[in-house]
C-alpha cells in the first residue's frame, strides 16, 4: 500500500503555481512537480484546501506534511519549520495599469499600494513605505480586481502569480521589480521531519539531473518573466 502525502494548499490558489483544488482542472507548476516527485517516491497525494493562517497551524500541529503553494523561504520561517531545495526563484514586483509610470522608488509618493494580508509583500511594503496608504486584502483576486477599477494606483506581488494574473489582464504590466527582493519558494515541512526532507531534495535533485524538472518548468514559466 503507497504512502499517503497530505499537502496543504492556499485557498487563494496562486495560479500558475497552481489552479483552485475544487475548479473543473486543477494544475499548475506545483502539482506537475509534486505528481513527478510522489511518481519517483511512490506515494498517494491527498491535498487539503484552506486558508494561508490555517494549513500553516495544521502542519505545525503534524496534521498535514507539508505545504506546497508557494511558499516563500525567509530566515524567520526557516526558524519553525523544514524547507526543501528551492524550486523556483522570483522577485516581488509592481503591478500597474498599463501606462503608469513606476521605474524607481520616488514614483510610489502618494501612491495608495495593494498588498496581500500575511504575506512576504506585506511586510516589503510596510517597511518600505510607510507612510503610504495600503489597501490589504485575503486574496489577490481582490487586489487585481481594485487595480482594474481604480480603487489603488499599484499593487506588489511575487512576480510567477504577477506573470498568471497578466496573462488574464492585458491592460496590467510590471511597473518594476523591487529592488533587494529576490526570493525563493521551496516546500515546508514540520520542523524535524528531515527524513522526508532528505527524500524530498534527493528526488527534486534527480528530476533536474533528467531533465523532468526543466520540462515542467518551461510548460509553465516559459512567457512569464521572474527576475
């Protein structure tokens, strides 16, 4: 009998990372690269939907294995749990309405910013502006939605769920990428589960070596710029 995974996903599911879990075709770059790691590992997926606050208490209690939804590697999580080998690198960057000017930092005076509640992007913006009006919302839906109407003059997010958003709204583009924020997502697991951490990075290090991570990536990041 396989092995059951239990993996935690955002609600807000960031697409092209992956699709909502409940819609007609869930897919996306994580569930490509964690089908090919469970294929390798023979194991069972089983995926559980919920929000961001949520799945993060559920793994610290041992209820999931890990979490696979972007999840931004930073010191102070590296803290409290267990990361893998990062697979994707990325900066944050500045959403706009096509046409506004954003080269440098001087354009965000008096501009009101969107950012996603407990996210990596919210704290870049408060520590970075503020003195600046924020409009905070639980989804980024919400946030592109605000942007498109006019509701705030620029939002920050991390540039693969930026590239996702853009595909579906011509008329927003980058402004520019934030400067000393480059970033990486990898998988969390409970801290001290370094058996499945090492099988993990022993497998994800095998896909590259044959190829199967590479494949999977120019499926989808091939038109959507990260740094």
């Amino acid at each position: 009998m396989k092995r059951i995974l239990k993996i935690g996903l955002d609600s807000a599911a960031p697409f092209p990372l992956h699709s909502d879990y409940n819609s007609a075709k869930f897919e996306g770059f994580e569930v490509d690269m964690i089908s090919a790691v469970a294929e390798v590992l023979d194991l069972e997926l089983h995926y559980e939907v919920s929000l961001w606050a949520t799945i993060l208490e559920k793994l610290y209690k041992g209820e999931l294995d890990m979490i696979c939804s972007a999840v931004t590697m930073t010191p102070s999580r590296k803290m409290i749990l267990e990361f893998s080998q990062p697979y994707l690198q990325f900066q944050l960057c500045a959403i706009v309405n096509r046409g506004a000017v954003f080269t440098d930092l001087s354009d965000f005076s008096n501009k009101k910013i969107g950012i996603r509640i407990a996210t990596e992007a919210e704290k870049y913006v408060m520590s970075a502006f503020p003195s600046n009006v924020t409009v905070h919302a639980e989804t980024n839906n919400e946030l592109y939605k605000k942007l498109l109407a006019g509701r705030i003059d620029v939002l920050i997010d991390d540039s693969p769920i930026a590239g996702g958003f853009l595909h579906k709204h011509k008329t927003l583009e980058i402004g520019m990428f934030m400067p000393s924020t480059e970033s990486q997502y990898a998988i969390a697991m409970k801290k001290g589960d370094v058996t499945l951490k090492d099988q993990i990075n022993e497998t994800m290090e095998l896909l590259k070596q044959n190829g199967t991570y590479d494949k999977i990536f120019k499926k989808w990041f091939s038109n959507i710029r990260l740094v």
